[in-house]
C-alpha cells in the first residue's frame, strides 16, 4: 500500500508541479494526497449516479 501510495504522490507532485514535502514528512503527505484523490473521484462517481437518477 505504501508504494501505491507514493507513486500515486510523486505523480501529482510532477503532474500538478505543487512544492515537494519537507523530508520526513513524505509518508503524511502520499496518504493526504491519494486520500483527497480517492475522495475527489468518489465524490465525482455519487454525483454522477445522482444526476444520473433524476433523469
């Protein structure tokens, strides 16, 4: 899991260019960015099956 975790960080770290974290603080940083991530996406997919309901 932490190896997911930190390529799914250095990913946006390069993809978006946000500041790197400071060092000792990368583990806090790679769950805080794919926790937001996964929430963004989560959050996107129950908006759409909503939307989608009304119809």
């Amino acid at each position: 899991m932490r190896r997911l975790t930190n390529l799914i960080s250095e990913s946006f770290i390069w993809s978006v260019g946000i500041t790197r974290p400071k060092p000792g603080k990368e583990r806090v940083a790679a769950l805080y960015i794919t926790a937001t991530l996964a929430a963004s996406v989560l959050l996107a997919v129950a908006m759409f099956l909503l939307l989608l309901q009304r119809l």
